[in-house]
C-alpha cells in the first residue's frame, strides 16, 4: 500500500510537471565544491510576478525531474533562495533547474521555536542553534552587571553536541557566540561592550525586526543596542545593530549559518572602534576542547600555536566531542569586511594550563575603525557547523562559494 501510494504520488508529479505553466529555467555551474552544498539565489521580481503560493521548483536532469525544496524572501524585492545538492562532485558541474505555475510543497523543513525568551532554529526535532534575546544574569554570587542578552547558545552540532559555552568562571562575560567592541571612544570617553563587568557598557536586544522559516532557511533579524553607561549615571545608545540570522537546512554532517550584522551610530556623535585584541565576532568554545584534542587550521596554514594575530579568510576551529565524534565549526569572513582578511584573535595553547579555546575574527585587532553618522557598516560571517573532521580543501570551496556566490543563467520559457 505504500509502495503504491508512494508511485501514486510520483506519477502525479511528473504529470503536473508536464502540463504545468513553465515560467524560467535556471542553469549554474560549480566546480570543485569538494562535496559542499551550495546556496543559491535569484531576483524573482525581475522575471515573474505570479504570487508565490502558485511557484514550485524543479532539478532536471535528461528526462528525470525531481521536486526541489525552495524559498521566497521578501525585502524590497522577492529573491527565491533553494539549495543545490553536489551529491559527492567535485568537478565541473552543471545544474538545471525548472521554475513553474503548480502548487508548492508548504512544509516547513526548517523553522524557529519561540520559548522562554529564546529563539530555537530546528530542523525536524533536532536543534541546531539557539537565539539569547531575555536577559540572562551569571550565576548567584556573581556581580550582576556581567548579566546580557542577544547572543547564540547554544550552537550545536549536527550530531547534537553543544560547541559554544556561556559564563564560564573566568570570563564571566563571555557569552558563547556575540559580537561585542572592547575599546571603543564614544563623546570623549573610552568605553568597554566587551568586558561588561567593568560596567562602562553593554549590549541589549532591543526588539526583533522579521522572522522567517521555509523549506530552505530559516532566519530571523534582531536589533542590538550598544548602550553606553555614562559618569552621570545615565545610559546613552552609541551603536545600533541589526543582526540577521540564517541557519540553512543541515545535511547528515554539517549545516550553514550565515551571520550579518549592520552598524550604524544611534545619535549624530560618531564612534571610534579602537585598536584592541579583543572585538567583534567571538566563540567561546565548548569546555570538552583543551591543547590534547582540538585543532585550529587558517586559510593561510596557520595552526594553533601561529594563528593569534594571522589574517586569515577562514578558520576550522575543531576537536573532540565524546570518545568516538569529532566536529566543530569554519567561521567564514566576507571579503567586503573592515580590515579584510581579518586578523584573529586565538588563545595561546597554555590558557589556563589546559588550552581552553577560544576563537575570535577581530577586525580592529590593528587598526582603528571609525563609524560615522548617518552611515551604515556591514560585517558578514558564515559558520559552517559539522561532525568529523573539516579539511583545509573543503574550507577553501566553502569560502569562495560564500566571497563569490554561483552566478545563474536565467532562460525565459514563456
């Protein structure tokens, strides 16, 4: 019976795809993505102005045709976001793709829980990351200034281990995944975001701007607040910050996560980021990681021992989890970024006797970084979150895919 169901189901496929309105067809070309899954995007307005309700996706190839999992995005324009299946080529290949009048599948294959002053991305039942927006206060007996809001923990692995880790008893202020400034000079005086303890500063969510989930993605954007704690006892803004993210639908062995946020200053005063080794994207990572059984690898052959202060496009940042799996992260930095390829910031191999790890792409680890009033500055990341272990080759095809998005032929049909 569900064998005959499933052929039903099929048949009626190939039929609607046959008597269907064809709209445009769409061909991209990749090579060596050494078995990376690509995401890809096309202006859908430019092409189409069918309501998405009435669009469905299709992968050719000869005379076989498979339904493909897509998404419509709606900002000033509507892009179609889906994403291309490598299936193990590492070569030069090309694939087509088939948009047409029919009804689209409406599962949500990835979406967001909204809990207890989180946000939790899923896919299926499996978390994979979870948003901070209610303030979360360290633990009793700790000065409560090191308590903060809008970070990412947990972040987890495909196979469900936690990589990030929050409040740990050193640095009561580190806040698994966040995006803070340390030195920054703000109406005459130097302000801190980073080591909120000091309690010069913090970063607050503020409120949440859209929120997305589809087949494809699943995303959502959030407005940060630098404030600023002022000698009179009063808080001022300095900085505004969108956040968007987006945490794509995972393989068997690892997802994406693309991470953007925008600056610009909150009051006609401008903001000086200053140079400081500490600022900007930074992973305090899971407490199982120490000098014995986790590894870093730059874009530059950097290891651990060479990596603190290297620029670098990207870094693996991975280790052991459990007796039998290994995994972790490459953080991904867009070559449009300040200071790009951004200098890191990594803990030597001794932190704490033991190694602790941490990973940091600061952008004004060297140099200074002015933001004026009026004007907006964006930094993009993407992480690439997997199980066993990531090599160098894999790295390099996720960066140029991430720095160089897949160009798509568009052929009108209609």
């Amino acid at each position: 019976m569900i064998r005959y169901s499933l052929t039903l189901h099929f048949l009626l496929l190939v039929s609607t795809l046959s008597f269907a309105q064809k709209i445009a067809s769409f061909e991209v070309e990749l090579k060596n993505t050494n078995n990376i899954h690509v995401p890809v995007s096309v202006n859908l307005d430019e092409f189409t102005a069918l309501h998405d309700s009435v669009l469905t996706l299709w992968q050719v190839n000869g005379k076989q045709t498979t339904p493909v999992l897509f998404q419509i995005k709606q900002d000033d324009f509507r892009s179609l976001h889906w994403i291309i299946d490598t299936n193990g080529k590492n070569q030069v290949a090309k694939y087509t793709f088939l948009l047409q009048k029919g009804k689209p599948d409406k599962t949500y294959a990835i979406k967001s829980k909204n809990s207890n002053g989180t946000i939790t991305i899923q896919a299926g039942v499996q978390n994979l990351l979870r948003y901070q927006y209610q303030t979360v206060y360290p633990p009793a007996g700790v000065d409560t200034s090191y308590r903060r809001s809008a970070f990412i923990h947990p972040l987890w692995s495909p196979h469900g281990q936690e990589l990030t880790r929050i409040q740990p008893k050193d640095h009561y202020h580190h806040y698994g995944i966040w995006n803070p400034w340390t030195r920054v000079l703000f109406e005459k005086d130097t302000v801190d975001f980073w080591n909120i303890g000091d309690k010069k500063g913090t970063v607050r969510f503020a409120n949440f701007l859209s929120q997305n989930n589809g087949a494809a993605f699943s995303s959502f954007e959030a407005l940060h607040h630098h404030v600023v704690f002022k000698k009179n006892g009063t808080e001022k803004i300095a900085i505004n910050e969108v956040q968007s993210i987006s945490v794509y639908q995972p393989t068997s062995d690892y997802y994406i996560v693309d991470i953007t946020s925008k600056l610009s200053c909150a009051s006609e005063s401008p903001v000086l980021l200053l140079t400081y080794r500490y600022g900007g994207l930074g992973w305090r990572t899971t407490e199982k990681w120490d000098n014995k059984n986790s590894e870093i690898l730059t874009s530059e052959g950097k290891n651990r021992k060479e990596s603190d202060g290297a620029k670098s496009r990207w870094c693996i940042v991975q280790g052991a989890l459990g007796e039998s799996d290994y995994g972790g992260a490459v953080m991904l930095s867009y070559p449009a970024n300040y200071n790009h390829p951004e200098p890191l910031r990594i803990w030597p191999e001794n932190q704490y006797d033991r190694g602790d790890m941490f990973a940091n792409f600061c952008p004004t680890k060297d140099k200074d970084w002015l933001l004026e009033a009026g004007k907006t500055y964006t930094l993009k990341y993407r992480l690439v979150v997997f199980n066993g272990k990531f090599t160098k080759e894999k790295a390099e095809s996720a960066w140029q895919y991430f720095a160089q998005p897949p160009k798509v032929k568009i052929t009108m049909l209609k």
